[in-house]
C-alpha cells in the first residue's frame, strides 16, 4: 500500500498555470496584434499614395476649388485633394494668438518650420497663406491616421488636432508637439487664394515649383 500524496480535487496544479496560457494572455495578444495590424492599414495607404506622386503624371488639372463663404471662425471643412483629406479652417483670433502664445515653441518639435512639410510661401508662423486661413493635409505624420480637430471652445479658446489612434498632438497650424509621436508637422499642401471667398488647392502662386511629393513625410 502506497503512501503517495495525491492532490485533492480543490487543488491547483501550478505546473498548469505556469505552462497553459490563460484566457485574459490570449485576448491580450490578440487585441495587441489587432492594434498593430489597423495602425498599419491606416498608415500604408497614405504613404504609399504620397510615394506614388512622385513622378506620376495625375493628369488632367490636380488642383481643387474651395468655396469657403460659409466657413464661420472657429471652424473647419473637410475637402478631399488627391484622395487625402484636407483640412481648411477659418481661425479666430484667440486661435492666432495661441500660435505666437509666450512659451509655446520651446513645447514644439519645429515651430518655425524648417523642416519642408509646407512651400515656402507658408513657411511662417501661421503655415498658411495668409493667417486666418488654414490647410492641412490631415494625416498625422507618425502613421497615417486622420487626427480629429477639436474646435475651440468655452475651456480652450485656441483649439487643436489630437490623434485618437497614438496621443499625437499638434497646434492649429500643424505643428507638432515634442511630447507626443508624431515626427514631423502635418503637411501645408500648395494653396493660392483666389479671392476672400475662394480658394485653389494644388498650385502656389508664391512657390510654383513646389511639389508635395518632396516633402520630409515621405
């Protein structure tokens, strides 16, 4: 007769749990893998589009007209220039002010825009052509998700661009913020002001030569 211990059915066997993954590592791992495979859908296809524009003959006239009479200060409409979102905002002063704000160039990455993400007839404090008015190319420069524009209100007169995907951050002119992900500011593409109420977006009159597919994103 043996005096061999056995474990009680109310007994765990840790050689089990130490080699058996439990339920919650599974989902962990496969929420990781969902997250990692969605950053990346969203990022290829714009990469890959502005790769593309180099040396492709788009044909016909690549350029948008933009009706932006109805655009009240403080807010943005959203246009589509090559298949990419383009973000045009009517800023308010509280808005201008933000952008020359004591203290707030040494919290971004370029502030005075160095780095080519924009022509050079926007390569000034406000990044556009003339102040009140802006556009941005609204993908964010650390992998390609469209951030969302959070308008000024009652709590922040200023308003500003958050990434929901990675905590990226950026001002009302595109500027990036040191703390978060992204790179590089978010790309000014080339704007000519056609009259106080309309705009052509894909030709600069101050920089002709400009071509988007030369910018630091790529």
């Amino acid at each position: 007769m043996t005096n061999e211990s056995r474990p009680s059915s109310g007994q765990t066997n840790s050689t089990d749990i130490e080699t058996q993954p439990t339920r919650r590592d599974v989902l962990a791992k496969t929420t990781l893998g969902m997250g990692c495979a969605g950053a990346c859908a969203l990022a290829y296809p714009f990469l890959d589009s502005l790769n593309g524009t180099r040396g492709e003959d788009l044909g016909g006239d690549d350029t948008v007209d933009v009706d932006i009479s109805t655009l009240h200060p403080g807010q943005q409409m959203v246009v589509t220039w090559r298949g990419w979102p383009v973000f045009v905002q009517r800023r308010t002063s509280d808005m201008l002010a933000s952008l020359q704000a004591p203290g707030v160039t040494q919290r971004l990455r370029d502030p005075e825009s160095k780095i080519m993400q924009q022509p050079k007839d926007a390569t000034n404090w406000h990044r556009s052509i003339t102040p009140e008015i802006g556009v941005l190319v609204g993908i964010c420069t650390h992998l390609g998700c469209v951030p969302n524009f959070n308008a000024p209100n009652a709590a922040d007169h200023a308003g500003n661009y958050a990434c929901p995907c990675h905590g990226s951050q950026f001002d009302v002119a595109g500027r990036a913020y040191k703390e978060a992900p992204a790179p590089y500011n978010l790309p000014v593409p080339p704007v000519t002001m056609l009259s106080e109420t309309k705009l052509k977006i894909g030709v600069s009159k101050g920089d002709p030569g400009f071509d988007i597919a030369n910018i630091q994103q790529i």
